[in-house]
C-alpha cells in the first residue's frame, strides 16, 4: 500500500517573509490613509536607489504644503540665489529622510491633522513660516512645543523673510523722479469700515483728493498696477493691522518699486527706520490728525525741491531684487547649514504675539 501523501507546509522562515511584506504594506497604507489627505502617493521611506544625483549628500527640506496651494519649482537656491548643500522637494514621501520640514502656518492652522501624523523622525526640525501678522494668524497655540525654528518677516525669527530689503549700492549714482501728474493713490482690497487704516482714510479725503483701487473701487489691472501708481507724486501703504516689523509689499512693493512717496499708516516710525532711512517715507503718526497730514502733502506737491528730497536716499541705496517664496526657503537652507542647536518652542504664540 503506498503512503499517504503529505500535504506541503509553510515554512517558519516563509511564513515571515508573508508577515514582513504584509506589515510594509500596511505601513504604506496607513501612512497614505493618516499622512496626506490631499497627496496622491503613497508615504514609504525613499531608497538609496531611488535618491537622485542631486540630492545625495545634502540636507533634505521639505515643504509640507506648497503656500496657498500654488505649486512652483523647488530647489532652486543653487541656480538663483548661490546656495548650495540643500534639496527642497514636496514629495511627502521623503518625510523619513527630510533633515527639516517647512510648515506654512495658513495652510496647516485648521487643525492639528494638517500636521504629520506619524512618529517624527529623531533630530528633524520643524520649521512654522508666516509672513501674516499676528491679527491675521488664527490658531497659533496649535503649534506649542510642535516647531524648532521660526521663519518670518519679524527681526528675531531664526530665519529672517523680510518683504523687502534695501541694500547700499557699490557707488553713488543719479536717479531720476519719473514724471508725477496726480497727487495720492491707494490700492486696497480688504476694506474693513473699522479698520484703523479705513478709518484714517476716511479723514484725510475730506481735506486732499485720494485716488483709490481694488476690490469695490476703481478697478486696475494687475499688470497696470506699477505704471498706475507711478504717476502719483505719495502712495498710501496703509498695513492692515500693526505689529513689530510688519511691514509688507503695500510699502516694499507698492510704494517703493512704483517710485513713489510712502505715506505709511502701521508699525511706529522707529520701527520703520530699523530697515530704512527716515527720510524715505512719511509717517501719518508725525501729524497731529489728518488734515495736517494732507496740509503737508499739498505743501511737497507745490515745492520740489522739499518733495525732491525723498528720493536722495535712492542715490547711495537700492531696493534689493524682491523675494519670491524660493528664495524664503533658500534661507532656510543657508541658515540649517550652520548646524543651529536642536530645541523646542514652548509657545509660537507668546513670541509671536
């Protein structure tokens, strides 16, 4: 009689190679399911084979979300701004490996699940950028003992992303006013009735003509906006709320880049004036109220040579090329390469506010 046959088992080692790539798949899964709710990829680490040439070697950034949801080339900093060492991707599935992430406090302040929601690797910073002022910026205690590094336009950020910037010029040069025809102008689109700056407008139209732009006023296209305020002799870079350091493109953009007289309306006049000189702008706290204000601007409008002076400070200084959001993160990279001292944020909210 011929024996039974035997039926074939599993062996101890098979039956762990099953289990291994069950668990890396459910891994990925629930790295996709927990991690991304927007992304369309799956979170496995990256492999060394998969690593390409330019990013071995270097500091792994990576930016969680892409400010606003507007996509644009990273990695950048070598090409456009002489800064090496670094590869900036969104490609969350280099969370593993990434030395520092970037959050965009706007696009993660909604709740603590915009946040990754796996283990942290060990040693990896957590960058909280913000370029919105404190009125703007909801939520801020979300972030307590989250983040390592601050990165915004305030002085004493770790990383310093300023609007604007002015730099000395190599040598003294002419510049030339381009032709004024009118007199004030002011392009707003958040207009809030109660808003300090609102307010002040309100009282300084009813002693000098304000020409005003945007969203319920006169329309103005956005590629006709610089040559628009360029014939106007002031521009009212009037900040939405006041705060330390906050001064934005109403001021660098705007105002300045149109050649134009700011007549500023924000943080105080010595604030101002830890970024440039006193004599570049007019500040609406150097008046009584507004109609001494507007005395004065229609007093420059009559006398070029006073209204001349403005512009002096143009001869031996420049306004540096502006920003975009690359060259913010670039910073990133160049301050990360000084290996900073790894340490946790109590409360973003109490420096921030």
């Amino acid at each position: 009689m011929e024996p039974k046959t035997q039926k074939h088992l599993p062996s101890k080692q098979n039956i762990f190679f099953l289990f291994l790539i069950q668990f890396l798949v459910g891994f990925c899964m629930f790295s996709y399911v927990r991690l991304s709710d927007d992304a369309s990829f799956f979170l496995c680490p990256t492999s060394e084979s998969t690593v390409p040439d330019e990013a071995k070697a270097k500091l792994v950034i990576l930016l969680w979300k892409f400010p606003f949801g507007a996509e644009f080339p990273l990695d950048q900093c070598q090409e456009s701004y002489g800064i090496s060492g670094c590869y900036l991707t969104a490609n969350r599935t280099w969370y593993d490996r990434a030395d520092a992430v970037i959050f965009h406090h706007r696009d993660i302040c909604r709740d603590q699940k915009q946040l990754p929601q796996i283990a942290r690797p060990p040693n990896q910073h957590w960058i909280w950028f913000n370029l919105e002022s404190p009125s703007h910026s909801p939520n801020l205690h979300l972030m307590d003992n989250l983040m390592n590094f601050t990165m915004s336009y305030r002085l004493d950020s770790d990383i310093f992303t300023p609007y604007g910037r002015i730099e000395i010029l190599k040598e003294p040069q002419n510049f030339s006013i381009p032709v004024k025809s009118k007199l004030v102008s002011w392009v707003v689109s958040n207009w809030n009735p109660w808003s300090k700056r609102v307010k002040y407008y309100q009282e300084l139209k009813k002693h000098i003509q304000v020409d005003v732009f945007g969203r319920g006023h006169e329309p103005l296209d956005r590629d006709k906006k610089f040559s628009t305020i360029s014939q106007y002799k002031f521009y009212l870079a009037f900040e939405n709320s006041q705060h330390q350091d906050y001064i934005t493109e109403k001021f660098w953009s705007n105002a300045l880049q149109s050649t134009t007289v700011p007549v500023v309306l924000g943080t105080t006049r010595e604030n101002y004036e830890r970024f440039l000189p006193a004599e570049a702008f007019i500040h609406v706290d150097d008046f009584p109220n507004a109609q001494e204000l507007a005395a004065y601007l229609k007093l420059l409008n009559s006398d070029d040579e006073k209204y001349q002076k403005y512009f002096d400070w143009r001869r031996r200084l420049q306004i540096a090329k502006n920003g975009d959001w690359n060259s913010h993160f670039c910073k990133a990279c160049q301050y990360l390469r000084q290996k900073p001292t790894y340490r946790i944020i109590p409360s973003v909210a109490k420096w921030f506010k």
